[in-house]
C-alpha cells in the first residue's frame, strides 16, 4: 500500500471520529456559551490561558518526538521493542514533569491574577491544576495512538469522552455550577478518557539493550518544544491575555473566545490529519526521499482543500446569521470578528498550514518551523501592543489573523526549496473558486432579506456540489486510488472524475 493510499484508508476513521467529537464539543461550545453569556464567557477563557500555557511549559516535544521517530523506529525495529523503550522513558518523564507543574500553578497563579488585574479567580486554584493535569495526559495518550494509526481505537474512544463531556456539562448545569460546571465536566471525561487511553496502550518496559540511538532525537524535541513555547504569542491565549492586561471588557473578551473558538472549529474534517500526515512524511522520505515527500505533500494539502475551504468561505460570508442561529442575539456582536477571523485562518489553512511544519521537520528544517514561530510571536505581540488599545477586541483578531497568513508563507518559501510544493497550489484555487461561485445564491437570497442560516447553507452545499459535477475536476488516476481503498465509493463518487 502507498502512503498515500495508507492516509485514505486512515483518513475515514480519522475524519469519522474526529467529525463526531467536533459536533458534540460543538454542542457543547453552543449549551455554555448560552449558560454563561458574554461576561463569563470573558472569565472563562481568561481561566483557560493559565492551563494551555502550562501545558505548553510541560511539552518538551515529547509529541512530536512520538510523532516522527515512533513511525521510523518501527521501520528499522519491526518487533517494536524499540518504540516500546521510547514511549515508555516519555511517559514516566510525561507523569513526573506534571507533577513539578501542578505545584507552580499553585504557588505562582496568585502573582498571574494580580498581573492581569483579575485577582477574584483564584478561587479557581485547584480546579484549574486538576484542568491542566488532565489536558497535559490525554496530550500524549492521544498522540501515541495517532502515531501508531490506530484510528479505530483513537475515534471511538475520543467520541466517547466528548460523550461523557456533553452528558456531565448538561448535569452540572442544571445544578447550576456556573463556570465550574464546564471545568469540572471537561476533567472527569478527559479523565475517563486517559484511563482508557491507558489501559488500551498496554506499554511495556523493555531493557536497555532494546534502547534505541538517540542521534538527533534531542534536538528535535527541543526545537518542537522551541515552537510551541515561542507560538503561544500567536495563541488566542496570548490575546485573550493581553486584553485583560489592557483591561478590555469582559463581554469583548467573550466575543473574541466566541469568535476565535469557532473559527478553530471550522476545519473539524482537517482534525486528526496533521498528526497523521507527520508520520506518514517521515516514512515517506525514509523510503521515497524529497520526491515522493513532495508528491505526497501536495496530494495531502489538495485532498484537505475540499475538507476546509468550503467550510471557511461559507462562514466568512454568513457570520451574522451563524452566530445570531447557533448562539442567539445577544452575540450578534460578534459576527464581525467572525468574518475577520474566519478570513485570515482559511487562508492560512488553503496554504497548507497544518502540513508545512511536519514536512519541514521531516527535510530537517526544523531551525526554520522554530525561526518562523519565533517571529511571528513577535510580530503578533507587536501588533497586539499597539492595535489593542486602539481597537479593543478587533485589533487584537485582526494582529493574530496577519500573523497567521505571515508564517505560514514563510514556511513555504523555505519549504519551497527542498521539495515540490507547486503542483498542489491550483487544487487549492480550483476549490477557492468552486467556493466563491457557490455564495452568489446565498449573497442574492440575503440581498432581498431572505437570507436564513438553513436556506443558505443549502443552497451553498447544492450550488458547490452541482459545480463539481459539471466541472469534473479530478482526473481518473485520482478516482482509482480512492476506490482501490474504499471499493464501494466507486459508482458514488464517478460523476465528479474526469475520464
């Protein structure tokens, strides 16, 4: 099997599983949003800075580490004592750096909530370290199966915890628990979920004659640790913290984790991909070198073209009926930010954002994925310094959303040199422009006051389908590596192949 044959038969279960838990987190982003309202909503993601920042301090790259070596040692080491040894050391380094973690929230959160002028939420101590122990854990449990292709196992057990997440938010709620009800729902499924992780993984502890060579597996955890340390100050955390800082308005504070939080949602169909397509990058290039790496990275960023882009124009186009639907008036405020937001992240990711950096890991540019983390940090907090006092909650999405489009054409220019990126740039203007031809009906339906979340979205999904039909545009070698995979999509999917 090709790899790219092994990313469609993973690619199903992944984009099952991973569509499944973004519907129920989707439910519930929608059931506190309503419970909070704009305020707590502010509060709430003020608390949620602390634990993501933590976790990024508690990384070390050890998920990039299983992420890229695992998929190799298995090829050199077929017996997997190898990977057993790996995964077994990063556990039990995983488990003591939390610990070491957990007893600095509670020493130095006081100092941080006084920083912020927010000194009132440290009521929130224990449960915030319960939060960030739990999210640091299922971190590495689930990268481990990703690793492993273990999509089954991954999808099942992930939508089962968003399960146990919905059904605790909703019991909590109706006990009127207030932001505790979120927390608290979110660290007994995740917890849940890391037991099953664990109790699944069955982790030996081989000896150390079945330890592999280090080599460079050092400096790429430094340098994925490097990333993701530089990259919180092009997080919405580090916006989320500096309008607090600036002392924006809780409910702008809220709008702007409303916004920036279903922005993220909007490529669920990508969710699960990038970790996958790491692996199978770097056995790619083990096996095949810098020519089948790029053949198969264009192939990968065309085929989640389809899954994205679609997704983001819809929403950029008809924020106000999305949120004023799924949210109510009360955040109709925010449709603005919406259009913004959605705008910038689905350029950045028609770009090939969630693949430019595992494939630059894998032509060992990894200096260049850190260098350009490092400057984008900068230049968003740059911006953030000057635009959110001047703008509010605007200047703070519109900094983050130049940031994101900056590094990742940075990364490409660098990409660019070591393997064949170009082929894949016109599947992604194909379906940018399937996608804008698709939103006239609905720009038209809206322009005379008809304009309905429903209504429009159907009238998009017919008018994009239609345009595929008619047009054709994949060729027939692409049709037989689907159907060589998924036999029963053959007589489903001919109308949109060319012969």
């Amino acid at each position: 099997m090709s790899p790219f044959q092994k990313f469609l038969a993973n690619v199903g279960w992944t984009v099952l599983g991973k569509t499944g838990v973004q519907i129920i987190m989707f439910a519930v982003s929608i059931i506190l949003t309503r419970y909070l309202g704009k305020e707590n909503l502010g509060d709430y993601a003020t608390l949620l800075v602390i634990p993501v920042f933590i976790r990024l301090l508690n990384s070390f790259g050890l998920e990039t580490l299983i992420n890229k070596i695992l998929p190799e040692l298995n090829v050199k080491d077929p017996s997997g004592s190898q990977g057993h040894f790996l995964v077994s050391r990063i556990m039990a380094l995983r488990f003591l750096t939390t610990i070491g973690f957990c007893i600095l929230i509670y020493l130095f959160l006081p100092n941080y909530l006084d920083f912020i002028h927010n000194p009132q939420l440290i009521e929130f101590r224990w449960t915030l370290i319960f939060y960030f122990a739990v999210i640091t854990i299922d971190s590495i449990l689930s990268v481990l199966y990703m690793a492993q292709l273990r999509f089954k196992t991954l999808a099942k057990t992930e939508v089962s915890g968003a399960l146990a997440n919905l059904v605790l938010l909703i019991l909590f709620i109706r006990l009127d628990y207030g932001i505790y009800a979120v927390l608290y729902a979110y660290i007994i499924a995740a917890t849940l979920t890391s037991i099953v992780y664990l109790a699944l993984a069955k982790i030996r502890y081989p000896d150390s004659t079945h330890k592999p060579e280090w080599n460079n597996m050092g400096h790429l955890a430094w340098v994925a640790y490097g990333i993701g340390l530089f990259g919180f100050g092009v997080m919405t955390q580090s916006d989320v913290l500096l309008m607090n800082y600036f002392k924006i308005s809780r409910g702008d504070v809220g709008l702007y984790h409303l916004a920036a939080g279903l922005g993220a949602t909007l490529p669920f169909l990508l969710a699960g991909i990038a970790p996958m397509a790491l692996s199978l990058f770097s056995e790619t290039h083990a096996k095949e070198g810098a020519q089948g790496l790029g053949n198969l990275y264009c192939k990968i960023v065309g085929f989640a073209s389809y899954l994205t882009i679609p997704v983001y124009v819809f929403c950029a186009i008809n924020s106000v009926y999305v949120i004023e639907f799924i949210y109510g008036l009360e955040f109709s405020e925010g449709r603005t930010a919406l259009t913004t937001y959605a705008a910038f992240a689905g350029i950045q990711t028609a770009l090939g954002v969630n693949f430019s950096v595992s494939a630059l890991f894998v032509v060992n540019q990894r200096d260049i994925a850190l260098r350009s983390t490092v400057e984008g940090s900068l230049l968003n907090i740059a911006l953030n310094l000057f635009m959110i006092p001047t703008f509010g909650m605007m200047g703070a999405i519109t900094a983050t959303g130049i940031t994101m489009v900056y590094m990742v054409l940075r990364q490409l220019k660098v990409l660019s040199g070591e393997i064949e990126i170009k082929p894949g740039f016109p599947v992604v203007g194909q379906c940018f422009l399937f996608c804008i031809f698709a939103s006239v009906p609905p720009l038209l339906l809206s322009a005379f006051g008809w304009g309905h979340l429903v209504t429009n979205l159907l009238i998009y999904l017919i008018t994009f389908v239609s345009l595929l039909i008619v047009l054709k545009p994949f060729n027939n070698e692409q049709r037989q590596l689907l159907t060589n995979v998924y036999p029963e999509l053959g007589n489903r999917t001919k109308w949109f192949f060319r012969s």
